[in-house]
C-alpha cells in the first residue's frame, strides 16, 4: 500500500545514499545505511564543493578523438592515465567515447539538467532545520579564461549551456580585478553564473546529515556489503559476516556499485574516474567564490578553513595508489591563480568518481528485482545531484511518481 512504513537498506554513506535515506526516513521508512566507510569519508569528502547547477555538459563533446592524445602526453593538460591499466579500460574506453557525438551529448545534457537545475534549493530544503544549513552557501560560479578567445573556443559547451537556461555575465580583466585583487594576471576574461552555490566542507556537510540521520532514529552500519540476492518475500544482503532481509535496497556504492548491480543480472558499463584535490588552510586568500579553471579544467573553491582546488581526470582503476603528476598540476595551478598565496598547510587526496559508459546515472528500480533500486553513477554531479536523487528515491519506494521523467537513467538501458 502506498505510504506504508518499509524496512530499507541503503548501500552508501556518500551524499546520495545519505540523502536517500534521510529522505526515506522523512517518509517513515525504518532505514539503515551500510558502508564500508564512515559518512562522509568516501568519494562526498573529496568533492570540490561546487554546486553546479550548469554543469549538464558530459566530458566527451565533439572533438575529443583530436584532443585527447595531445593531452595524454602533455603534464600541463587535465587527463592522466596509468598506462599499465590500458588494456583493462580499452572496453569502457570505446564505450565511453561513442557517446562524445553531437547527438549523443544533447540528449546526455538534457537528461542530466533535471537533476541539477534546481539543486541549490534541494540542498537547503535537505538541510533545513539541521545544523548541515551552515555548509551551503549560495554564490556566484566563474569560469577564468587566459582571454576572450579562450572563451569563444569554448562555444560549443556554451551553447549547450545556454539551450538548457543557463546564460551568465562576461567579466574583462577590471572586473575580475574588483571582484578579486589577488587574483594572478594569467586571467584576463571571466564568465560568471549567478544563482549557483558551494559547501564550505563536503565531508563535514555529509557527515553533519548523516548525524542528524541516526539522531532521528536512522541506523548506521559500517560493513562492506559483499552480496545483494533479490526474491519475492525480500532482498537479502551479506555484511558484517552475517545475512539480512530488507524490504527495499538502494544501491547508491557510487564506483563500487556495479560488482552489486551485476550479481543481480544487470549489465553496468562503468569506470573509476580518478579525481583529486588538495587541500590548504589558513590561506591568506580565498576568492570570493568558487571558480572554474578552464585551461587547466580545475575548480578552486573557499573553503570554512582555507581553499580547495580539486578536478583532474585520470584513469587508472580502483586500487592504484595515487600518481604525483596530477597533483604536481593542480599546485602549479593555484600558483597561477594567486602567484602571493600563502597558507599554514595542505593535504592531498584521490577519490573515485562513478563513471557510466553514457555520462548518465543509474536511477530507479530493477525491472528484474523491483524491490533493489540504483542510485549510483553521477560522474562528476554528485554532489550538485545528491539532494534532489535522493529525493527521487524516496518518492518511488513510497510509491509517488518523481517530478523527474527517469527514462534516460533507467537501469536496464545496457542489458542485453
């Protein structure tokens, strides 16, 4: 019966899995979350903290077959790859950039718009009336580019932009100098999105939700979940060296995700997207708000104790150790945008983004196993999309339509 309380795992302590199960808490559900980390400790720690609302435009565009072994070879540009894990990846690979026709990614951005539109406001309703509120902040978004030109090549991902709302302000060097005047002369043209936000501290905003989660009666388990086995009376998982059936299971592992996915029959086409950040406190500079590099691909963004650069694409699987290269990038990246920074220290961390073939999520219910739904694959979104999948989630295991048509998500599209 719709509105009828369910027993619920959630698989997944990142933002997606814990807004799913806060919003299926908010709907009576009796939920646990299990995760082989702590919340907030994964992937949703790392992020670079952007809620990009514009950001619906997949990394595979048109052109990318000329750019790619120019920026495989070059330590200035934003892709690495482990060359030892070529073979394993060449499959996904070939997938992955099929999708990078013109045609492929308009339907990608208009799927992906859905989610991120109204994202900022999914976050504050997530938030609201919990002490998370002080990590969201709203703000503007600027892309920095060496000059105009720089921003006129990019036209094509403007465009795309532009089709789907989201149009901004162009700002030449005296306004970026009045908006920010530390900011290093390398940038002398700037695009600004209005109506955007960030989170001060993306682990400590999980953590904080997942807090007040278990405050309100949710249960948090910290296991590895090492098997999902789906039937009419229940969906059984093993963890903690023990088996337990739940009415529903959302699977939201984000790149651990499709070892389960598959067990239950379904083909998941999807990679480990290397990312990185490091991390300064006590800086004597912040910019005002977050930025988005264009030549270097990487966003710097104000931290609640200093700043954050993070971005970077690497492939190179889930158990490699972290390679020196992308974070050599990302340092001489920072001295370029503020050549006078000082800070008292810094951290370096890798995470894994969950990159399907398409550049889409996995959101909704198995045909097959219609009591396990997915929630996993948002790629370089996930944090932006956190709030209002989880949202999505909740509505379908209460039995209500989402106010999102979830075609283009839908598990099964690579089954055969």
């Amino acid at each position: 019966m719709p509105g009828e309380a369910k027993k619920v795992a959630v698989i997944g302590a990142g933002i997606v899995g814990v807004s799913s199960a806060e919003w299926l808490r908010r709907d009576g559900h009796q939920v646990t979350v299990i995760d082989r980390l702590a919340p907030g400790e994964g992937t949703s720690f790392g992020n670079g903290g952007v809620l990009a609302r514009c950001g619906m435009v997949p990394v595979p565009t048109p052109g990318i077959f000329k750019k790619a072994p120019k920026m495989l070879l070059s330590p200035e540009q934003p892709l690495f790859l482990r060359w030892s894990y070529l073979i394993r990846l060449m499959p996904w690979l070939r997938e992955y950039l099929s999708y990078s026709t013109d045609a492929h990614v308009q339907k990608i951005a208009d799927g992906l718009t859905p989610l991120l539109e109204d994202s900022v406001n999914e976050h504050l309703a997530l938030a609201q009336g919990t002490k998370a509120e002080a990590f969201v902040q709203t703000s503007d978004y600027i892309f920095l580019y060496q000059d105009r030109s720089g921003f006129e090549n990019d036209s094509y991902v403007w465009s795309l932009r532009q089709k789907h709302g989201f149009d901004g302000i162009a700002m030449d060097r005296a306004d970026l100098q009045d908006n920010d005047p530390a900011l290093g002369d390398r940038y002398g043209f700037g695009y600004k999105m209005t109506d955007h936000g960030h989170i001060t501290d993306p682990g400590g905003y999980v953590k904080t939700l997942a807090r007040h989660f278990e405050g309100q009666g949710g249960k948090i388990v910290q296991s590895d979940v090492s098997a999902v086995q789906s039937s009419e009376d229940g969906t059984t998982l093993a963890f903690n060296g023990t088996e337990e059936k739940f009415d529903k299971v959302v699977i939201a592992g984000g790149a651990w995700s499709a070892k389960l996915a598959e067990q239950l029959g379904h083909r998941v086409p999807l990679e480990t997207e290397r990312g990185y950040h490091i991390h300064y406190r006590g800086t004597s500079i912040k910019p005002p708000c977050p930025y988005m590099v264009a030549d270097s691909k990487f966003v710097a963004t104000p931290m609640s104790d200093g700043l954050r650069t993070a971005g970077i694409v690497e492939f190179g699987g889930l158990d490699a150790p972290a390679s020196k290269a992308p974070i050599e990038l990302l340092e001489r990246g920072l001295r370029k945008l503020y050549p006078d920074i000082e800070f008292e220290d810094k951290s370096e961390w890798l995470g894994h983004r969950p990159a399907p073939a398409d550049s889409l999520p996995f959101l909704g219910a198995s045909p097959t196993h219609p009591a396990v739904y997915f929630a996993f694959g948002h790629h370089h979104i996930g944090l932006t999309a956190g709030p209002k999948t989880g949202r999505m989630i909740a509505d379908m295991v209460s039995e209500r339509l989402p106010n999102v048509d979830i075609k283009p998500y839908r598990v099964d599209r690579f089954d055969r």
